[in-house]
C-alpha cells in the first residue's frame, strides 16, 4: 500500500499528480475506486459537488458513503470542502481525511486565480468595456478583495457592499466606493456589472426590480448562492454562474498549489516521498 493516487476529475488532478511525481511521489491518475495498494487518495476540490455523491468524472453518481466504506485505517485522503460529518466518519474507522481549503496559503493563492477567472468570464460575457464600467461587489473577503483589486487595475470604478463594518472601512481604506444595505436600493440602479461573493442572498425582491436591464450578474459564491434565479428571471437580468473559476482558467496553477499543500501537509506530519 505504497501508492498516491490521484481522483481522475478536472484538469486539476492532472496536474497534481503531475506535480508530485516530479517531487518523487508514486502518483498516478485513478479511474477506479480500488484503493487497496494507495497509501493517499487526492479527490478532487470540491469534494462533492451536492454533499450526497463524491466528485470524480467516472461515475456520475456514487455515494459519499459508500466511498466512505471502500477505505482503510491508516490512509489519507485530500479533498477540498470535504464535509465535516465526512471527517468524523473516516476519523471513527481510522481515515485521516484533510481539507486542503482549510490552508490559508491555497484559500488566498485560490481567491486570485478565481479574480483572474472572472476577468475571462465579464470580458466574453459583457458588450462593454471594463475600463470606464462601474462594479458592485458584494463581499469584502479574499475574493472580493482580489476582484476588486483585479477589476481597479483595469480602470473599472469599484463600489464594495459587505455587511460587516470592518470589511467597508478596509474597502474605503483602499480607495473604493462603499455601500450599507440601507444605500443599495438608492445606488443599484448605476452598476454595469454586479458581482457576488458571498453564499447568501442579499438582494430583496424590490432591488433586483431597479437593477438595469442593461447590468450583468456574475455569481461565484457557492451554495446556496447569493443570487434569487427566479427574480433574476422574473426581472429578465443577465446571470452568469462561475463554479471552478480556477479550474476552468488556470487549471495547472491551481493543481500545482493543491500539490504543493498536501507536501507540506506530509512534512509537517512526518510522512515524506519515500515513505509513500
């Protein structure tokens, strides 16, 4: 039980297995849920895409928790997102489960290359240009950070809502426009693009009625989202979803960044390539 073996799924497996076997790994890609001879598992990021089935592309539908059953005390298993009863479970049956999404180091690194994902997604989605557009995003954490700093580098004018104090005066400490919720009905009505970060619903009924026909939604929380579809239908708004920003965009970069985690996950715990 000497292998590494990596969930075959996006273009991000390919290039974590990739990765750490030029740093003396014994990784392959996995088309099978044989685990028998597999020291460490890397599923993919997120773990499950609706916390019922895990995410590879082999099989369209198997269960966590048969998954679950197919492992053995001592392995290791990396995932993103990796639901919290999922770790107590393998804890119970002597599986270490390890969330690379809980390294500050990936969520930051991650939070960039979604910002540069999202450049990709307004520009082929939008007539406009981005410099001279005007921006609302909602959200002040790594990733409205780093879309704001991203979309500020391209002349587009930035107005930050976040429903924390803290977080508004940190924007406006930068130099962009903030709004408090009471400001958002008064304001919504000038944006070409509204971005949303965070997984809940912000927009009332009666704001997502003064949003521009001409403005377009990005969405990149995950669920349960932050935008209402069926207002954004009933409003006939422009919505684009952007699940896996850094997947679709910058699949190498962020598959060398999940690799890089799990080594220093191993270092830090005594575990090196030979061993594996």
């Amino acid at each position: 039980m000497n292998n590494f073996s990596v969930l075959s799924g996006d273009s991000r497996q390919f290039f974590i297995q990739q990765y750490l076997s030029r740093h003396n790994f014994n990784a392959y890609l996995k088309t099978n849920l044989d685990f028998n001879e597999d020291k460490c598992i890397v599923c993919s990021t997120p773990f499950s895409k609706d916390g019922t089935y895990i995410n590879c592309d082999f099989y369209s539908a198997y269960p966590i928790n048969t998954f679950i059953t197919l492992l053995k005390p001592g392995q290791l298993v990396f995932g993103g997102q990796i639901p919290q009863w999922v770790i107590a479970q393998g804890k119970k049956n002597g599986v270490t489960f390890v969330d690379i999404l809980k390294d500050k180091d990936v969520v930051w690194n991650n939070a960039m290359l979604t910002a540069e994902g999202l450049l990709a997604k307004i520009i082929v989605n939008t007539d406009f240009a981005i410099s001279g557009a005007k921006a609302l995003i909602m959200g002040f954490g790594r990733c409205g950070i780093n879309i704001a700093k991203k979309l500020n580098s391209l002349n587009c004018s930035i107005t930050i809502h976040d429903h924390t104090p803290e977080h508004l005066s940190q924007a406006s400490s930068f130099g962009y426009d903030v709004l408090d919720y009471s400001q958002i009905s008064e304001k919504i009505k000038d944006f070409d693009i509204i971005i949303n970060t965070v997984p809940s619903e912000i927009l009332s009924d009666f704001h997502m009625s003064l949003i521009n026909n001409s403005c377009v939604l990005f969405e990149i929380a995950s669920k349960p989202y932050g935008f209402n579809k069926e207002l954004v239908k009933k409003y006939n708004l422009s919505l684009i979803t952007c699940p896996g920003l850094p997947g679709e965009y910058s699949p190498k970069s962020a598959g060398e960044l999940i690799a890089k985690s799990i080594i220093s996950y191993l270092e830090r715990t005594g575990i090196n390539g030979s061993q594996l």
